[in-house]
C-alpha cells in the first residue's frame, strides 16, 4: 500500500479547492498542500477550440468523460467529476446574495440566522471578484452598496439585450447587466470575452475556470494533484478525536493508498462532501464523522424557480450571446408588513419559436424561398425568456443519506437526495407564485406582449447545505469558517456550509465563503 503524506489535504478538486489551496500557499509558502480528485484533469487550453466545434457540429460534451459511470446518485443535478467540477461548465454568472439572506430568523421569523456578519461577507464577496475576474456595474439599489468596485467594467449590452432593457425598463423595474466571471480586458493573464456564445467551453480563457488555477499553482510547484484517486474513508485517531489518515484507491489500477496530514479538508461539494462524513462511521460517530449534531447530510438546500417565454413587438437576432443577460434585484428585500417573497429577476434573448424550420402549420413541406419566407414572417415579433429564482428553506428532513441498494465498483453505498421545504415555505407557494407571474405580466403588457407558456421548476438549482454552519454544536455541523465541532482538524467548506440557498446564483458564495474559511486556517496554521 502506498502512502502519501502532507500538511494538508484538500479531498476533492473542484472551484473550493482551487481557491482554498491558491490561497493556502500564498499565505504561508512551503506548505505541502494535496488536492486529490476522482476523476480526471482536463489541462488542454489548446484542444478548445476544436472541442467547441465538435459540440457545435455534433453536441458533443466538451469535456469529455468528465464523471464516473460508477459514482452518481439519485437527487443529483450534475455528474460531473473532474478536476475543475462543475465549474468547468459554468456560465460564469456572479450574483451575491443580499444581507436578508443572513438574517432569515432574526428578520422576518423564518428558517435561521448565518453566523456571520453581512460586512464581513460582503468583504469576502470583493476577494471572491478579484480572485476570479468579475466585470460588472454597481447596482442602482441603495442597500447593495459596494466596498471595492468589480474588477473589470460590464459586459456591453448586444442589440438584443438593449432592445430588451428597453422593453424591461418600461415595467418601472431597474434592470442591468448580469455581473459574470469574464474578461471585458486581459486580466490574471488570460483573454478577453470575444462572445462565441459557448460559455460552457471558452475558447478564450476569458470565462474563469478552476483549471486555470490548478495549472498556476503546479507549474509553480506549490501544490499536489492526485487526479483519478478516490478517498473512500476518513480514519480518526483511537482516543482522540483528530482525523489521523483518509483511506483511497487509484481508480486506474486499483491500488489502495493511505494519505496523512495534519489538517483535513473537506472540498467535495454539496453531495459527495457529507456522503464521505457518512461513509467515515467508527464505534464513537456510528452516524458518521463531524455528526454528534445529527445533522450531516440534512437541511440540503437551494432555490426553486419560475420560467415564462414572452412574445413581444421588438426584433431581435438570437444568437448574439444568449449567455448574456439582464438581472433586477428589486425583488430581494421582503416588504414589511407583506407576504414573504424574495426573488431574483433576469431576461434573456430566446430564439423560443422563432427558428427556422422545413414545415409550416399545416405541415408543407417548405423549400428554398418558402423557408426564408416563413421565418421572415414568424420573426416580425419576438420573445424574451424571463426567469426568478425564488427563496426557499429546507427542512430538516431534506437530506442527504447512504443508499445500500446503489454501491459503487469498491462496494461504498452511494448517497440519495431528497429535498423537502420546510412548512413555512410550502404555506406561502401559492402567494409565492402568484407574484411572481404577476411580475411576468407587468412585463409582458410592455410592446404588446403575451406570455406563450410558463414553467415551474421540479428541482433545487445551485444546490448547497449537508454540514450546515453555527455557533452552536447542537444544531449545527461546521463554525463560521468551516471547522467541524467534533474534530480539530477536518473542515468542509464551500456549498455544503450553506444554513440556506438564497435567491440568485451560489457560486460566487460558495467562493466567499472558501476564501474567508482559507484566511482562517492560514493563522491557525
């Protein structure tokens, strides 16, 4: 058996770790940090640009097998598995969520308060902009004042979107470009945004991705990745309560490995990082590591949403950059003395109907003028996507567990999700909604508009939560900054740290929040 030793372990090789482990070194240089990953490592800037194409051309997945056939779950929004996770894919969207959202309980009653002060957060936010490389503009909204302006300036609106600003503005609502982790000019050494529409696989480097990060920091030496090695078991020490080794096997050759360190950190994500807690039961956690609160794996959380298509009098060209879009935070403040509703509200251009095709309704077959005919006369009105992610709370029981009937190719259970809403949250649904899709309305009365279909979302996006953050053990699993109350020396951080899921995009939070938790452990250390 092989065995690896360090100061620290980062288990797992997504956007925490590439933050956390950035930030580690930099604070204290010599450190020997590890990042070990189950999946593989896709380090080919130069390969992504013939990759977009094979995705245009055929819809290929650019990052090709990026996850395990044998590591899934049921509950999961994405399979991904790789050096870089799910940030590999990202849009690069960079909302924060707003005060309210730390002080759920205290304000209005509802679910609870997270143990840190919004000024401080808001802090971390900036670090977060600068570390990533967001453009943006300040938000018209006074209780949304900044301390650092974003790095970069915004994106420039295409001709789509200011026709539709223009369309959005006349509902009284302030609207604005969405603040997004890409370069408006060279920054951190990579490329502008050319705006190829295929965020998903930047071809410019423009879009933050965590590789980035991972191939800094080894080219420079400061780090060690172990890509397709899997940690199946955290080992605690006989009497004391400090993690002495975590248990792996390199998933190319089935050889086991044993890592030992002196600080252990959790940096997995919302559902591998509380499934390795529970798989890590000994006789004193027979629950599973960090849980003398019985909480791990519970109060997952994250937000639902509302969609509409709405045909208006504009022309539009889709395809000008239909990543790109508008955001009004008007709706994240919870008037007094109203029903509870919070939401974040965006518009984007869609091509929702408008494509061209080879039939018409009557289904003739079209041909040669006929086709641009056609489309020429459905495209005379066009149509807008109109989204609001929407507050909501776990309960208790929405939670995360080992699934016996589903074992991987090493015979670990695999984890099972199942969110649930707290009672609060299903009570106001109705009243939720039903603003909601007035909102729609408003908008849609501007330029003649009409709403040709809505949708209700059947999942939580940007999911988060399973080691919850408090001051107190009892209810809690993790502090402030990410440290278990059971163990000295095994911290989670990032998403699974999360009391709640706010109402906007996460991923700029979970980034804070890996930053403030790395500055944290830099004094410790």
């Amino acid at each position: 058996m092989k065995k690896h030793e360090c100061d620290v372990l980062l288990i797992g090789g997504g956007i925490t770790a590439a933050q956390m482990a950035s930030r580690l070194v930099q604070k204290k240089p010599g450190l020997r940090v590890t990042i070990v990953e189950a999946g593989r490592r896709f380090f080919n800037f130069d390969e992504r640009a013939a990759r977009r194409e094979r995705w245009l051309a055929y819809g290929e997945n650019p990052w090709s097998h990026d996850f395990i056939e044998d590591q899934s779950a049921e509950g999961i929004i994405s399979r991904s598995m790789a050096v870089g996770g799910s940030a590999m894919h990202w849009g690069g969207v960079t909302n924060r969520f707003s005060e309210e959202d730390t002080r759920l309980h205290s304000r209005f009653g509802l679910a609870t308060d997270w143990p840190i002060e919004w000024a401080e957060l808001e802090r971390y936010y900036c670090d977060a902009e600068r570390q990533l490389g967001v453009s943006g503009e300040p938000s018209p909204i006074a209780e949304e004042k900044r301390s650092a302006p974003y790095p970069m300036p915004p994106m420039l609106l295409s001709h789509n979107l200011k026709v539709l600003k223009a369309w959005a503005d006349k509902s009284g609502l302030p609207f604005g470009s969405t603040p997004q982790a890409k370069n408006t000019r060279e920054y951190d050494g990579r490329g502008v945004c050319k705006r190829c529409n295929t965020c998903e696989i930047c071809p410019t480097g423009a879009r933050y991705s965590p590789d980035f990060t991972f191939e800094r920091l080894l080219e420079a030496k400061k780090i060690e990745l172990h890509d397709e090695t899997q940690i199946r078991k955290l080992v605690m020490h006989d009497t004391k309560d400090h993690i002495i080794r975590a248990e792996a096997v390199n998933r190319k050759t089935d050889e086991p490995i044993t890592y030992e360190a002196g600080t252990f950190i959790v940096t997995s994500g919302y559902a591998w990082s509380s499934h390795l807690l529970l798989l890590s039961a000994n006789t004193r956690f027979p629950d599973g590591l960090a849980n003398g609160s019985g909480l791990v794996g519970r109060y997952m959380t994250g937000h639902s949403f509302s969609s509409a298509f709405i045909e208006l009098d504009a022309s539009l060209f889709p395809g000008m950059n239909e990543q790109h879009s508008l955001i009004s935070r008007q709706f994240f403040r919870a008037p007094a003395g109203k029903p509870y509703v919070r939401h974040d509200l965006r518009v984007w251009e869609s091509a929702y109907s408008k494509g061209p095709r080879l039939k018409n309704d009557a289904g003739e077959v079209l041909f040669g003028d006929a086709v641009m005919n056609d489309w020429r006369g459905r495209t005379k009105r066009s149509v807008a996507r109109v989204r609001a992610y929407y507050d909501v709370h776990p309960d208790r029981d929405s939670r995360l567990t080992l699934d016996p009937a589903k074992k991987n190719r090493f015979g670990d259970p695999l984890p099972k999700i199942e969110h649930r809403l707290d009672a609060a949250t299903v009570a106001r649904r109705g009243s939720t909604l039903t603003h909601i899709h007035g909102v729609f309305e408003t908008l849609a009365r501007a330029d003649n508009g009409k709403i040709l279909s809505s949708s209700e979302s059947n999942y939580l996006d940007h999911p988060g939560g399973g080691c919850r953050m408090g001051t107190d053990p009892k209810v809690s699993v993790v502090d402030s900054y990410g440290l278990t109350h059971d163990h000295p020396n095994l911290w989670v951080v990032g998403s699974p740290t999360l009391p709640t899921g706010g109402c906007t995009n996460g991923t700029l939070t979970f980034v804070a929040l890996t930053l403030r938790s790395a500055e944290r452990l830099a004094a410790k250390l």
